[in-house]
C-alpha cells in the first residue's frame, strides 16, 4: 500500500488508551494502537505521536479539586508519560523502534525534547513519542499535537477519535447528527465542532497542515487512511 505522506503526526487521546475500563490503560488496547502504528511505519511513513493523559488524569481528577490550576495541569503532563512510556513498551515489542522526547526534562526516564534530533530519530525510522504535552499549563495534548507537527515539518496531522470523523453534534447522543467528508479549518472554528481546541486548529489553519480525523476502533483504519483509503474527514 503506497502512502500518501511521508511524515504524520499520531494524535491519541488517553482515553483511547483506557478501552471499555473507566480509567487508566487496558493493555490490549495499548498493544492493538501499537500494531495500527506498526502498520503505517512499515508503508514507509515515519511517525511520530502526542499522547494525551486524560485517562489517567481524569480518574484522579477528584484529588486535583480546588488545587491550582497549573499545579493539577503539571499532574497532567506526568499522567501523558505514563501513557508514552506504556505506548513505548507496545511498539518496541513489536518490534518498532522507538524514544520518548518529554517537553519536561526527565533525565532517567526518557530523552528531552530536542526538535533536530527528534527529526534525525524519524529519518532513521524511529517512531518518536512526545510525552508531557508542550510543557506548559494552561494548554492541552491537542494544541501540542498541533505544534510538534508543526516544528517537525508534517504532511499530515491524524487525530483518533471514537467516531469516523467529524460530526455537526455528538453521534452518539444526537442521532441525526450530519457527518462532513471535508471541512475548513474556518468552518470548524466558526461552526464551534468538537475536533481539536481552537488553539490547536488555528496552529495547523497558520501551518496549512491538514488534519484527518478518524476512528481507533476500526482495525487497520490508520494505514487505510494513509493509503487515502478508509473513512475519515480531512480539515484543510
Ligand atoms: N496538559 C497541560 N499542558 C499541555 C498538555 C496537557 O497542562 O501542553 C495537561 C492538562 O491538565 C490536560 C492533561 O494534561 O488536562 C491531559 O491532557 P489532555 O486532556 O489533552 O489529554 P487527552 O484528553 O487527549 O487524553
């Protein structure tokens, strides 16, 4: 199967991670996103991937109440290397090469975000895991997919969602929902549909990245949709 890009970023939410469990990772689950990314990696494509930390962070959310707002936020981007760190273990076992690049500096855990050297990592066929989001509070792993794709030069932002695409509300709470093939970044903002943040959106609308919006719970979706297959919607 020919790609139709040489360079993707993965966006996973944490929940994807978690499967039918309330919190935390189902390691099923992880194993399976691991074959999806295996998969696209031997098409040729390299890859790289910003997991989110919502299922882990999300069941601890309780203790995080009335806390600071950047505190519980760090705890946050702790919750999203966890989450690298199991996607990591996945992928190596099955054979994919890979490092984990935090936007927190954690010396014996994995290596440091270096942008020049997570590039050099995927020219070697490496899959590269940003962990920790972009290292601030106040933002979320959506605009840090945004903004890594955007410093490694990617042909395409792929965010995994629970849905095939985009919806105008909630497919699974509104049943005449209408699903778009195509949108703008614009009609996405102004429309106020739940893709990605605004922040997000206006990164990859200012880096003309496009971002294909598709379902983790489809098997082989990831490659069908990098072989221009497969049912998604494209923002562009
Ligand atoms: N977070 C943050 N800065 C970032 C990315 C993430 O502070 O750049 C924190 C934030 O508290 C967020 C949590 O990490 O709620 C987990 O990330 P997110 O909610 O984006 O994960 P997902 O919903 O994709 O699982």
């Amino acid at each position: 199967m020919a790609a139709r890009y040489k360079r993707v970023l993965l966006k996973l939410s944490g929940e994807a991670l978690m499967g039918d469990r309330g919190y935390g990772l189902d390691p099923k689950v992880v194993d399976r996103m691991a074959l999806e990314v295996k998969s696209v990696v031997d098409m040729g494509v390299q890859v790289c991937c910003v997991i989110g930390g919502g299922n882990i962070f999300r069941g601890i959310s309780g203790a995080a109440t009335g806390m600071e707002r950047a505190t519980a936020d760090y705890m946050g981007m702790l919750a999203t290397v966890m989450n690298a760190l199991a996607v990591q273990n996945a992928l190596e076992k099955a054979g994919v090469q890979t490092r984990v690049q935090s936007a927190i500096p954690m010396a014996s855990v994995c290596e440091p975000y270096i942008r020049r050297r997570a590039a050099r990592h995927m020219e070697k066929g490496r899959v590269v895991i940003f962990a920790a989001g972009t290292g601030n509070p106040f933002f979320t792993t959506d605009t840090a997919a945004a903004l890594r794709a955007s410093e490694m030069g990617c042909d395409a932002l792929l965010k995994a969602t629970g849905v095939d695409g985009v919806y105008s509300a909630d497919p699974k709470k509104v049943k005449d929902a209408v699903r778009y093939d195509r949108l703008t970044y614009l009609q996405v903002l102004s429309q106020d549909l739940q893709v990605m943040d605004a922040s997000a959106i206006s990164l990859a609308r200012e880096n003309k990245i496009p971002i294909l919006v598709f379902s983790i719970h489809t098997d082989g979706e990831f490659a069908e949709v990098m072989a221009g297959r497969g049912k998604f919607t494209i923002i562009t």
